[in-house]
C-alpha cells in the first residue's frame, strides 16, 4: 500500500523523487521520506511522519546536496504508528545503506531478536528497519550490495517490495518484488523504478512489470533483472497509455471531483473496440476460445470494497443475459471457505490496480485448482491480469483519489461487457436482444455526462445536512449494491454511519432504525421497464416516511408515483433496468464528497486509508 520510487540518473534526484512521491501518495500518507547518495559519496535521509507537504518543507528548510542515486517512500503504516523514527528509509551498516519497503515481513519478530542478538541498537517499531540491520550485517560479511540482497530477501516470509542503496556503490538501486508490485521505467541514460508507473511516467512511458520473486537491479546506463538466485530474467517493456497530466488535479478542486467528472469518458473508453452493431465482442477473451467459455458451468465474482459492489451489479446481469448461476465472494474469504470448484467454473477477479493482496491470494488459490480466471483490471501489466487467463482493462485512466468512482462504474461496464460477450458465444441472447443492449451501450456515455449535472442539486443538500449523523441508503434489485456503495463512499470520506440495504430486508429489522428526521437515500428502479419493483420500492418509502425519515428519492426522469413521499427528488436520464445501476451512483458519489467538503475533511485522502491494498 506504500509509494515507492527509485532513480539513477544525471537530473535533480531529489525532485525526480518528490515528483513520483506526489503522483504515489494516494498509496499511503502516513509519514514521506527520501535518501540520496550525493557526489561525495554521502547518504543523506530526510523524512517526515504526516502528509508529503511536510516532507517537503523540511527539504526547503534543509535541503539535500545534488545527487545521482536516491529512493523515496510515502507510508500506510503498519508495523508502528506514523512517526518521523517509524517514516522510511530506513538506515543499516552503520547509516551507509537505506532501505524502503511496501509490504509487511511476517517473521519479522524472530528476525529482530537476531539482529539485536548482533549488538545493533533498533530505533523503530518497523519491520523494514530488521531488513536495513540484516543488509548492513550481509553487506558487512559479503562486501557486495548485490550479494546480500539475495541473501536477505530469501529469508523474508510474508509481501514485500525492498528498495535498497549503499554509499559505496552509488549510481545503483537494487529492488525486490514478492507478493507486491514493481515496476522499472526505462530512461536514456536514466533509470527508475516504482510501485506504479505513476511514479515515473513525468519522465518515461516506457516500463517493464518486474514478475514475481525477481531482484532488480538499475545504474544509469543498464536495467538488468534476476530471480532470486541470480539467474537472468529476461523481460518485455511496455508502453504507459496516459501520460503525466492524466494524474494531475488539472484545476479540479479534488481528484475525487476530477474523477466523477471523467466518468462519461471512463464508459466511453471501456466499451471502445468492444461493442458494435453486431454485438458485443472481448477480443481479450477470444483467445480463450468459444468451446471453453460455453462449458462454463458456475461463474464466482472475487473482488474487495467498491469492487465487489460492482460485481454484484454485474451478476444480475451476467445471469440474465449468459443463463449461468453467478456468485460473489469477498475475495479474503474465497480461499478460506475451501470452496467448490471444478474445471467448469470461471472466476472473475476484480480490481482497480490489479495488485489488491486479497484478490490476487484468491486468484492464484483459483489457478492452482485449474480454474478459467478473468481479470477486470484498469492497470497495465499489473500482477493479477499476468497471472489470469484473459484480461479485461477498464481503460478509465489513472484514479487517484482514494474513494473509487470512475473504476467503479468502468468495473461494472466491463463486467457487462464480459456478460454480453458470454451470451452471445453460449447462444442466449438473440439478435434483437443483443441489438437493445448495444443501443444503451452506446446511449450510455451522454447519459452518465448527464448525470454528472446532479451536482449542484447535491451540494445544496449536503450543505442542509452537514451535521447530519447518519444516513441509510435503500434499493432493490441491481439498486441494491448501489446503495452499499452509496454507503460505503460516505464511511470512506464522510467518517459518518451510513448502511446500505435490500429494501425489502427493511421490514425485518432496519425499519428500527428510522427515526424522526434520519435521512435515507431510496433508488427507485424505472415505472416503464421495472413496474413491479418500481411499486414496492414506492411501498418503502411510504413506509419510512411514515415514521419521519426525510426520505431523498433518485429516479428517473418522468417518475411522478414518488412526489407525494419525497422530502427530495434527484431525476436522471432514462435507461433500461440493469444500466441504471451507473446513473444512480452518481448522486451518490457527489453527495459523499460535497458532505465530506462541508465537514472539512480532506476527500482525497480519508484517514486510515490507502489507495491500493497490498497486504492482506
């Protein structure tokens, strides 16, 4: 969950580091720190618990000497709190080598004792200053950076990417990468590396994904990658599809703002290439062969948080349209329940970075039991696409902000598409119905921009309700996953009780909840393609209101059945039943971050949280 980034070169290291730690610190902005090897051959660290700003005024009130070689970090604690003695890098043989870690080293306790056994005096509570003491002391015996790398990373249990330099040999970076992402950006003359190629893209959109248990190695003039006992890897370098100015706030108040706003734009891009007057077509899952995806018995959505939201809204209509049973599971506890599987079963994984630890544990626990594997992912080259069967990229662009919004509802697009894809290849879907479903595909994108006009209507509301407490959300059928995200998207930022339910579950035990005034959110499926639903959904909120909550009602446009219950109406575009889902979250994505804005807080950065999950 923490931002790395190395570099090798002849440019200013310190803002080459700075830079790729302000495109990196959605992953982590407990504590910042940097390490330079300057021209005299001095290792110099500066780091600072708290946002990177602080990092960087410590940097201007004492700066670093020009330098060639440096690693830079910004922190998700885990081993220790968010102090400036806890911050990387971390420092080893007696202050000449630094080190920087995403991840966390199981065996850390047992390691420590060792190293404390040697004499040498720990002053943090972190597992990645063992790892610096246990370099220093390989380094010591060996002589050699590269050497005692090999020797230490083999003894580490659990995830880690390492970054390491010594003083003696600068102009040079080592890099290990187990069960967390790397990845090496290529320059002339200069070379990088990082946990996401936001780190470097300022400066290279060429990249190499480092595969698993492999060292790296990087000096200005050569990149050069091993395996752990130091056999040559070879790799394939890539090339990054957006570039710098994709990642940056571009005058937006917050990237979260800049994000819902780039959502029409995110389902536009997804469904490029894929959708066509013909139909639906995944080249990506082409090469997966008819035969195989037709005997597909039983498919399992794997995902975590906003993801599995979205993986619900997909197996409505993966079911509906494809005719197959669909499940979702947490992917944390997919391989705990010792689950069922056959050679007949596709798992679908999905993720945003591709690097999620739970999801990609549950995946590679899926390939060892010779299951099909999908990736729905919108990063490049990431670990959990490489290691599944076919990937399906979302193509929404980079998302910093750490409440998804535009992954999200490109997740659902591309689950959609993954669905269409199925049905067509199993035969379950006619011509007329696969033309109807195109048609709102390619309705959709002006339909999400038009969504996206809620805002104003929103803002004024959370504006009312600032000192609001606690907020429900209800929906029914594929508006129910929408209301837990609706839900979890005011937790993440807001930092208020907000529960998203089935609101046919209402009447027994939620009802409980509403009191005089309590604010609930009802999504409110269409009168012309979903009458049945539509009625019981206006059912519930007669009987909430009934009991005094002030209910805000989001429907369609036209929907007149639910003025005389509303206390508020948020009226979107029409669509047909199982595309509403990414119309609907768009209210609620807004009303998150204007209520987080109207308490204060910060809507990028939530507190506890981190953009990509790492560990499990």
């Amino acid at each position: 969950m923490c931002g790395i980034v190395g570099y090798v070169g002849p440019n200013d290291t310190v803002e080459v580091l700075l830079n790729g730690l302000r495109r990196l610190e959605y992953r982590g902005y407990d504590s910042a720190g940097v390490a330079v090897v300057d021209a005299t051959g001095a290792l110099s660290v500066r780091k600072r618990s708290g946002k990177l700003s602080r990092l960087e005024d410590l940097l201007e009130a004492s700066p670093l000497d020009a330098a060639g070689t440096g690693i830079g970090h910004t922190r998700w604690a885990t081993h220790g709190g968010p102090t400036d003695v806890n911050a990387h890098p971390h420092l080893g043989d007696d202050g000449k080598l630094a080190v920087i870690h995403n991840g966390i080293v199981e065996n850390f306790a047992a390691l420590r004792a060792e190293v404390e056994a040697e004499g040498i005096e720990l002053l943090s509570e972190t597992d990645t200053e063992v790892v610096a003491a246990l370099l220093g002391i390989e380094v010591a015996r060996q002589g050699d950076l590269e050497a005692a790398f090999r020797t230490v990373v083999a003894r580490l249990h659990g995830t880690y990417t390492l970054l390491a330099m010594h003083r003696d040999e600068p102009g040079k970076v080592v890099a290990a990468r187990h069960h967390s992402p790397l990845v090496i950006g290529l320059g002339d003359g200069e070379n990088f590396l990082g946990s996401d190629v936001a780190a470097f893209v300022s400066f290279t959109k060429r990249a190499v994904a480092v595969e698993e248990d492999s060292i790296a190695i990087i000096t200005p003039a050569e990149v050069r990658v091993t395996d752990f006992t130091g056999n040559t890897v070879e790799f394939e370098e890539f090339e990054v599809e957006w570039d710098a100015d994709a990642s940056d706030k571009g005058g937006w108040s917050s990237f979260m703002a800049k994000e819902i706003n780039e959502q029409a734009d995110a389902v536009g891009n997804t469904l490029r290439g894929r959708v066509s007057g013909a139909g639906v077509e995944i080249p990506e899952l082409t090469a997966l062969g008819d035969d195989r995806l037709r005997e597909i018995d039983r498919i399992i959505i794997i995902a975590c948080g906003t993801a599995s939201y979205a993986g619900l809204v997909g197996s409505y209509a993966i079911e509906q349209w494809a005719r197959v049973p669909v499940e979702v599971q947490l992917s944390h506890e997919f391989r705990y329940r010792d689950p069922v599987l056959s050679d007949r079963t596709l798992v679908i994984s999905v993720s945003q970075s591709g690097e999620t630890m739970d999801t990609l544990m549950a995946v590679k626990y899926a390939i060892e039991r010779g299951v099909t594997t999908i990736s729905v992912c919108n990063t490049q080259s990431a670990t959990i696409p490489r290691e599944s069967d076919a990937a399906v990229y979302t193509h929404a662009g980079p998302e910093v902000a750490v409440a998804s919004t535009k992954a999200f509802i490109a997740q659902i697009t591309a689950i959609y598409l993954v669905g269409l894809h199925l049905a067509r290849v199993r035969g379950t879907f006619s011509a007329e119905e696969q033309a109807r479903a195109v048609e709102q595909f390619e309705a959709l994108p002006a339909k999400v921009a038009e969504a996206i006009e809620t805002r104003d209507q929103i803002a004024q509301l959370a504006h009312w309700m600032a000192d609001t407490r606690s907020v429900l959300f209800l929906g029914r059928h594929v508006g129910y996953p929408i209301a837990l995200e609706g839900a979890l998207k005011l937790k993440e930022i807001a930092y208020i009780h907000a529960e998203g339910f089935a609101a046919g579950e209402l009447k027994h035990g939620p009802i409980a909840l509403i009191d005089h005034g309590q604010p609930v959110f009802v999504l409110v499926p269409s009168p012309r393609t979903s009458p049945i639903m539509h009625s019981k959904v206006v059912s519930n909120i007669q009987e909430i209101r009934a009991r005094g909550a002030r209910v805000i009602a989001v429907v369609e446009k036209g929907d007149t059945a639910v003025l005389p219950y509303a206390d508020d109406v948020v009226r979107l575009p029409l669509a047909d039943t199982l595309f509403e889902p990414l119309l609907q979250v768009i209210p609620l994505q807004w009303f998150a971050l204007e209520l987080s804005t109207a308490k204060g807080l910060d809507v990028d950065q939530p507190r506890n949280l981190a953009k990509s999950v790492t560990v499990e």
